[in-house]
C-alpha cells in the first residue's frame, strides 16, 4: 500500500503535513482555499501533480460549504479563487494547466442552458474529484512506460540501479509517483537491483521525502550527499537517472528540483541515460524553451537553518533558487502516461495527442 499525500472524501479534504516528515506522521485539514494556498506556498504539499489537486480540491470544498443563486457570480469566484491558487508557486505548470481547464468548464457550464446553478456547482465539483482517479492512472501509465524502456534500452542482461533526485512518489502526486512510480514499476517486474536518491538540499526531500518512501515500500535504497552524485556513477553502477519535472517546455527543457541540471551534466560524461518523467498536464507548449520558465526564489533561512538550527554563518548573502532547468540536449526521453518522447518530439507529438483526448 502506497502512502497517501491527499485524502478526499465526501467534500472533506486532509493532506499530510509534509514539513513534519519523516519524524511526524500528521493531517491537516484544508477547508477552504485561503488553506490550500497556504499548504502549497509553505510547501506541506509539494511536488507539481500534488499542487495542482489540493489547489483544486481545496475549491472544491470551498464550493461545496457555499450557496449560490447566480451561476455568473459562481462563475466569476471560480475564476477568482483559481487565479489566486496560481501565485502560490510560479515554476510548477501542472496547477495554471489545471486552472485553465477548469475556468473553461465553467464557462461551458454558465453557457449551458441546461444546467441550473446548483447542476453547474455539481458538475464542476465531480470533474475536480474525477482528477485524482486520473492522476493515480496516469502515474501507474507512466511507471509501466519508464520501466519497459528501461528494460529495453538500458537493462542489458541484468537488473537495473536507479539514481533519482528529490521526491517523486506518492508524496508528490495522488498516489504511486512518477520517477518512483517507474522505480514500483521496476521493482515490480523484479528488474530492480538498487535505488540511490540524493539528500536534496537545502529543503532535503530526498532524505526527509523518497527515502521515507522508499523505506515504507521496502524498496532496496541508499541515500547519497547531493555532492556524492559524479563519485557514485564514477565508482557504482548506475544504469539510469530518472527525475520528475514541474515543467517542460516545447522544445523538452525541463524545470525540475534545484540540483538536476548538474546531475544531467554529470550523467552526460558518463555515459548515463537521463530520463524525465512526468505527465502531459506539466507540458508546457506555451513556452518555447526553459529561458521563459519563472524560477521561485526561497527564503534564505532554509539554507542557513536546519532543524531550528543556524549553521550558516551570520551576516552571510544567500541565493536559494528552488529549480533549475535541464537543457533538452541532456535529456534523454521523456516518460508521460502515453509514451515515451525524445524532446526533440514534443512539437509535434503533443498538440496530436492532444486533440485526439
């Protein structure tokens, strides 16, 4: 059984306090979306398919305790209360994808003749709920995808070892992962030999997040210094890196968690195939390259703090990007719920498969 990051039920939703991980198992509540702009900005959640469900969620519940007897006024605070969602954190897309879907379904909706008020509430409320049935399909699309490329590209003869960054799995997502998810995948298939996830500093959801998964899963693991990873593909056999992504941009760069543009550059050198994986909501095709994506600046005191603890020295400048961003030409192929793409193919692969859903 897979942790759960999001428990929705019957307009109820709680979501696991992440910053109190792996000391403190704890849910909160999230009644409104005033909290669920607060949980995704401090991160409690985090991880861009997360975002966007508690986001959405989060209206959703907001919805449903409220009255309304106009269906352009109802309209009108959808789109209010998703645009506001959005500047909880810039870089991830997965929520403005969401909140653009959404604002065009309420628009559908107030046009519908058909459809009285408490209908157009109704019908909005169920297509939120039905995202987190789809994300849980679309990460197991995506682990079954990564694992078969894998096995057939990169396998050889044996088992496969795995380096990831960050945290990818059921903490990030509605359940299973995406970079975890293929990891469950290769596990599953009994392909899996080892599974090395960097610390992830300064926030450490590598060490606080995956290895916690990782444990729970009794998934055969080690934890590596982010600075450890050229000595580890140097010294072990590492057959693949497989990292998530909060973005990715027309021509494939991807904006992932601040420490993956060095591993693919390391991974370049040796040899290494360096994989994406994520779904199509975090396609972004409005962008032309990563040079447009927005990078999130955070607080200075989550590198000079741990625990509580300063260990910086005082009086000390700090530049604490959240993400970086992966130039297409170090990326090796990109694991979605419905294939895997070179980036190269993204222009012309994604606008089809888009219309044809």
């Amino acid at each position: 059984m897979s942790l759960e990051a999001i428990q929705y039920d019957n307009g109820k939703l709680k979501i696991l306090d992440q910053l109190l991980l792996p000391a403190k198992t704890e849910y909160i509540d999230i009644e409104n979306v005033e909290d669920g702009w607060k949980a995704i900005n401090t991160m409690q959640v985090r991880g861009a398919p997360a975002i966007a469900l508690v986001g959405s969620l989060s209206l959703a519940v907001e919805l449903l305790r409220g009255s309304f007897t106009d269906k352009t006024v109802l309209r009108q605070e959808i789109k209010n209360k998703l645009n506001y969602l959005i500047t909880s954190r810039p870089t991830a897309v997965n929520l403005k994808n969401a909140a653009s879907e959404l604002i065009a379904l309420a628009n559908r909706l107030e046009a519908d003749a058909k459809a009285d008020v408490d209908k157009m509430k109704s019908k909005f409320v169920f297509a939120i709920e039905e995202m987190l049935i789809k994300d849980i399909a679309d990460n197991m699309a995506i682990g079954d995808v990564g694992a078969k490329t894998i096995c057939k590209k990169d396998a050889g003869e044996g088992l496969v070892s795995i380096l990831t960054h960050c945290n990818t799995g059921s903490l990030a997502t509605a359940g299973y992962g995406t970079a975890l998810g293929v990891i469950r995948a290769l596990k599953a298939t009994n392909m899996l030999d080892h599974v090395y996830c960097t610390e992830t500093r300064p926030y450490n959801q590598g060490a606080r997040l995956t290895a916690y998964e990782l444990v729970f899963e009794k998934i055969p693991a080690t934890l590596i210094c982010d600075s450890a990873v050229a000595a580890l593909m140097k010294t072990k056999k590492v057959t693949a890196v497989i990292v998530g992504a909060d973005r990715v941009t027309a021509n494939g760069d991807t904006a992932n968690k601040i420490g993956t543009y060095q591993i693919a550059v390391v991974a370049k050198e040796h040899g290494i195939p360096f994989y994406v994986a994520a779904p199509f909501t975090t396609i972004d095709m409005s962008l032309p390259s990563g040079n447009s994506i927005v990078i999130e600046d955070r607080p200075a005191k989550e590198m000079t703090d741990v625990a509580g603890t300063r260990i910086a020295a005082p009086g000390i400048s700090c530049w604490n990007p959240a993400f970086d961003v992966t130039p297409a030409n170090l990326i090796t192929g990109i694991f979605t719920e419905k294939g895997c793409f070179k980036p190269a193919e993204l222009k012309e692969v994604v606008p089809k498969l888009q219309s044809e859903s």
